[in-house]
C-alpha cells in the first residue's frame, strides 16, 4: 500500500507537470494558425489592391509559417510520445524529474522485494520483469549475467552502468550485506529529488511559455512589418 501510494504521488505530479505546458502548445498553436490565416487573407487583398498583379515577397510567407510549422511539429512529437508505451517508456529515463521517478519507483520495488525474503538475483529478475522495453530493463539484464559470472557484490555487478547514476549505485552499495535499506534509502532520496524537480520545473513552465508565446508572436508580426515596409517602397516607386 505504501509504496503503491508514493508511486501515485508520484504520478500525479508528473502529470500536473505535463498538463500546463500541453495546455500553452495547444493554446499557441490555435493562435499562430489564426494569425496565419487572417494575416494570409488581409496582407492579400491589401497587396492586390495596392500592387496589383505583384506577388509578395516570398520571405514573408516563409516568416509567417515558420511558427505554425514549428509548434504542428512539437505537436506530433508530443502525442507521439504520449501515444507510444514504449518511446514513453524511455522518455521517463532520460526527461528530468522523470527519471528520479522512475529510480524512486525501482528502488522502492527492488527494497519491498528484498526486505520480504528475496534474493538480489531474483529481485533484479522482478525488476528487469517491471521494467520491460526501457533503458533501465536492458542494464537490470546485465547486472544479472554479471552476478550470474561471479560478480557477488552489487557494487561489482553494477559498475560501468550507463542508465543509472553514481550517486544511486553508491546508496545501495554502501549498506554492504542489507541491501534491502540500501535500495530503501535510494527510493526515499530520489523521491525527494523527484518531486523537488518537478517543483522546480512547474515555477520554471509559466516564465519561459510566456516568453516562448512573446517570441511567437513577435516573428509572425514580421511579415507584417515587412509588408508594410514593400508596400511603401513600391508606392514610393510608383510616385516616381
């Protein structure tokens, strides 16, 4: 119960994390598609009635479709990513506060395994089970052949990992023969890096969207400007 209940923690803040910056791409998107579509229609029809039969430079409709088409891509990344267990999978070990997460999630598991009876090799077995199709899987697999080739000790059938940190390998290494509080306070301390990174990350979402959108709308106000800019020139020439 416990360690089912510090998981949905878990999960609900990630989730929290998620929901903020899916709600900024979703409302940027709209707005970037509409300013396309008005500016496309009104810069037209200004254009012809001022220019005539000359087209509009071709930079500005590069500049104005630049950022829909940049948010459209972010957009497919994101719900590929949310739609697709196994590139999600992987994801939740390498995004911040993602993969403390993830290491909590594992230690506390590898910990209640061991403390009720199990041995490490059938813990890394049960894990390597839960952690199916990720990173984390693919090295819980070799820590088993390396304990399988007489590394006995965590530390040895651990060393060289390239999935998990230093500092979580030392933590279960450095109880010696009591894993099982090694892998207990691994959870505990990568929880609270978990959830301070989370934090950290949800204080940074309002400050950068904002700058994002400002950025956003900035570049699609150019063609604008640019317009502008042609337009004069040409009337300028036409007066000559």
């Amino acid at each position: 119960a416990d360690y089912y209940q510090r998981a949905q923690m878990i999960r609900l803040k990630l989730k929290g994390l998620m929901v903020y910056p899916l709600l900024v791409l979703g409302a940027a998107l709209a707005v970037s598609v509409l300013i396309c579509a008005l500016f496309s229609t009104l810069g037209n029809a200004v254009a012809f009635e001022l220019l005539g039969s000359q087209p509009l430079p071709r930079s500005i409709g590069y500049n104005l479709l630049l950022p829909p088409t940049f948010l459209i891509l972010v957009f497919i990344g994101v719900v590929a990513a949310l739609v697709t267990p196994r590139l999600r999978r992987a994801m939740n070990w390498r995004l911040p506060g993602f993969q403390e997460a993830s290491l909590s999630q594992l230690a506390s598991a590898g910990g209640l395994i061991l403390k009720n009876g199990g041995n490490l090799q059938e813990t890394l077995g049960l894990l390597q089970s839960l952690e199916q199709e990720t990173p984390a899987g693919v090295e819980l697999g070799r820590w088993q052949q390396r304990l399988g080739q007489g590394h006995g000790k965590f530390a040895d059938a651990a060393e060289a990992s390239k999935v998990f940190p230093p500092l979580f390998i030392w933590l279960i290494a450095s109880n010696g023969e009591n894993l099982a509080e090694g892998f207990k306070q691994a959870a505990e301390i990568y929880y609270a890096r978990a959830t301070h990174k989370v934090d950290m990350l949800l204080y940074a979402a309002l400050p950068v969207s904002i700058l994002l959108l400002g950025i956003m709308i900035i570049s699609q106000m150019m063609p604008a400007l640019q317009l502008l800019v042609s337009l004069m020139n040409n009337l300028g020439a036409m007066g000559d």
